[in-house]
C-alpha cells in the first residue's frame, strides 16, 4: 500500500507540474565521458535541456531531446525559441536571473510563434512564472524542485540563520577555507532534526523528482538511508569541491546565476555560437524513450539516460525490457550509454534480457563498462546527489 501510494504521489507531481527548472546532472561528467565528435546522434531525456543545450557546444550532427513529461519539453522550446528570437542581455535576465518584468510581453512578441502547440497552451498563461511575485521571485523558486528550493532557503534564513556563513563558502579562496566555514558553521546549523525528517518523507522526495524505488535503494544500500546519503553529499559540496563554478548549488540558494557562476549556455560566447545555427540541431519530442526509439529511422551513437532506469527498477520491468530491446536495436556499432542512480550498482541493468543478432542476450553481457572512468568522474561531480555514475559502450 505504501508503494502504491508513493507511486501515486509520485505520478500526479510528475503529471502535472514542471519538476525540474533547471538540469541536476554535472554535464562536465558527460562530456568526458561522451567525448562528442560531428558525426555523433546523441539521444537525452530532456530534464530542463540546459544539458541538451550544452551537449550542441561539441557540435555533433543531432541531438533528440526525448521526455514524457510536456511540460519539460515546454521548457527547452522556450529556452531554443529564446535563443533564436531575443538579445543576450534579455535572454539572461530570464534564465540566468530568474527574472524579467516584461516577460509576457517578450512571450507573445517574440516567442510563442517559435513554439509547438503544445508549448503554447503551457506557456500562455504561466508568463507570472517569470514575472515574479511575492512568494517567488525568481523562475528557479518555481515548478516543484524550486518549491523545495524556497523551503530550504526559508530554513537557512529563519532556523539556521546561516546565510552569511553559505554566501562566505561560495566566495572561498581555497578548499580549506570551505571546510572551516562548513564545520564551524554549516553543518551544526543546517543539519538538524527538522531537515533530516523532511527528507525521510516521500511527498518531499517526490518534489525533488525522487520516486519510491530511488528511495528504497538509498534505504537499502547506504548507511544512513536517504538522510545518510545527503548529508555525505553536502559534506563533499561544501567541504571538498571547490564552490567556485558550482552554478548548480548557487541557483537553489540564490535563486538566479551569476555571469562567472551558470551554465555554458549562459555565456555570451557560448549563446552566439548557438543562436548562429547549433540550435536547428535539436529535435524535441514528447514520448516514452521507447516509442521514440521504436520510431526512428536512423541510429543512435549516444544515449544519455540520467537516473530514469531507477524509476522502472520496481514494477516497471517490462517498459524496462522495452527500453533496452530499443536501445540495442537503433544503437551504432560501440555506441556509448550513460546513466546515473540513487544506488552505488544497478544490477537490475545487468539482468534484462534482449534479442540481439537473433540470440537472446542479459544486456550486462552486451554491455562493456569503463568503471574506472566513471568511477574518476561521480567523485569530482559538482551536484553530488547521486549514488552512482555509469559509462558503458554496447559490444560490436
């Protein structure tokens, strides 16, 4: 009952909602580990496309952004039409700051024809999204992470009365510097029993777009549970990576970018290069990964799967089966596939079974994994909330 009502909980935040406004996976990480050259197809779920967006800066031939949820994909279109139509300066103001007063004026001007159908009706009456109010000002205190987002700082301000002591870590000089600020005065007022309960609850996981079998994972494989495993994730943020360029933590904090601190689309450099004809490289579309697969033509030489596999991991085993079965059938000859996990080993990968040259094959026989490489990446990872990083290549 409990997992029926998690999953639930979990469908209808996920259904209904943006989740996520921004992209939670380092792609620093991905591009080593990608290594994109001009003739690579690369396939992504979309998340927030910030990533798909910095993928294009390796400018491989195409890349599909693929994610169930409408609303995600909504994003993305916004972010490419803004590329297309608006200066950078504007462009900034709305996804670097979180912010533009005349949004909805930019939206119906110079936007909303660059749109799908279905991108309009989400973005034509939701233009307050980044507009601001009183509750929110900035885009990224909206959607459900960002709901999360303004909880936390809400702690930080009026429990922990630590926002000094955050904003003196981002600034650090050095890694020893952080680790001081982090044990004389992060740790001892963010992690208490009010934050450590709050993360042991599945609707709050559930605004974070973590499911039950994510959870249950954490629960199972790490001391600690889910309370353990984040407050280990912080201890490496704020005491052992250097904050410097950790964009990802700064916007849930600050609410908005700076220009030395966000991501490479956010640069102007960067944004000419893909307001000048990078962005036509991208297809978006609203559908299962397998659909998606099962319908295209061409192949596929890159598959950037984030965490999804740990949503089908419990219940879901035969969209699963599905999903690898299309990946081995449109995939290049050693094409590369990276996904992340809650847990430290996805075995339940290893165990599908799939038909391969007439022969049914488990996929982890089929698979050849660089752990050494993925290994050397997920410990310099700047975002740190995942239990795992893997880089595999499909045998020939």
């Amino acid at each position: 009952m409990r997992t029926w009502l998690s999953g639930q909980w979990f469908r209808f935040v996920h259904g209904h909602h943006l989740v996520y406004n921004t992209c939670w996976e380092d792609p620093r990480l991905d591009h080593a580990a990608l290594n994109l050259g001009a003739d690579d197809t690369v396939v992504a779920i979309t998340s927030a496309g910030c990533n798909v967006l910095d993928y294009l800066l390796a400018e491989p031939r195409q890349i599909y952004a693929v994610d169930l949820n409408p609303y995600q994909n909504a994003l993305l279109e916004l972010k490419l039409a803004g590329i297309r139509r608006l200066d950078f300066d504007t462009f900034f103001a709305l996804f670097g700051k979180g912010r533009h007063g005349e949004f909805r004026d930019i939206y119906f001007v110079h936007l909303r024809d660059e749109l799908s159908v279905a991108a309009r009706k989400f973005w034509d009456d939701r233009y307050e999204l980044f507009t601001g109010s009183p509750r929110a000002q900035s885009f990224y205190f909206r959607g459900t992470t960002g709901w999360f987002a303004q909880w936390i700082n809400l702690y930080i301000d009026r429990v922990g009365r630590c926002r000094d002591s955050i904003e003196a870590a981002f600034h650090a000089p050095s890694i020893e510097h952080q680790q001081e600020i982090y044990k004389r005065d992060l740790y001892p007022r963010v992690w208490g029993p009010a934050i450590r309960w709050l993360l042991r609850r599945d609707a709050t996981l559930a605004l974070l777009g973590v499911p039950w079998p994510q959870r249950r994972q954490l629960d199972l494989e790490y001391a600690g549970g889910v309370a353990g495993f984040v407050e280990d994730s912080l201890r490496a943020v704020f005491a052992e990576l250097p904050l410097v360029d950790n964009y990802f933590w700064r916007v849930y904090l600050n609410g908005r970018y700076t220009a030395e601190c966000c991501p490479e689309y956010l640069k102007p450099h960067n944004f000419a290069r893909l307001k000048a004809g990078l962005v036509d490289r991208v297809a978006v579309r609203t559908m299962g990964l397998s659909d998606f697969l099962a319908g295209h033509e061409g192949t596929v030489s890159r598959f950037v799967l984030l965490d999804h596999m740990d949503w089908l991991s419990a219940g879901a085993t035969r969209v699963l089966d599905d999903e690898w079965q299309a990946i081995v059938d449109r995939a290049t000859p050693e094409a590369r596939i990276l996904w992340r996990s809650a847990g430290t080993r996805t075995d339940f990968v290893d165990r599908v079974e799939v038909v391969r040259k007439g022969t049914r094959r488990r996929v982890g026989d089929l698979l050849h994994y660089d752990r050494a490489l993925a290994g050397s990446l997920h410990v310099a990872d700047r975002v740190h909330t995942y239990g795992s990083f893997h880089v595999a290549d499909l045998a020939a």
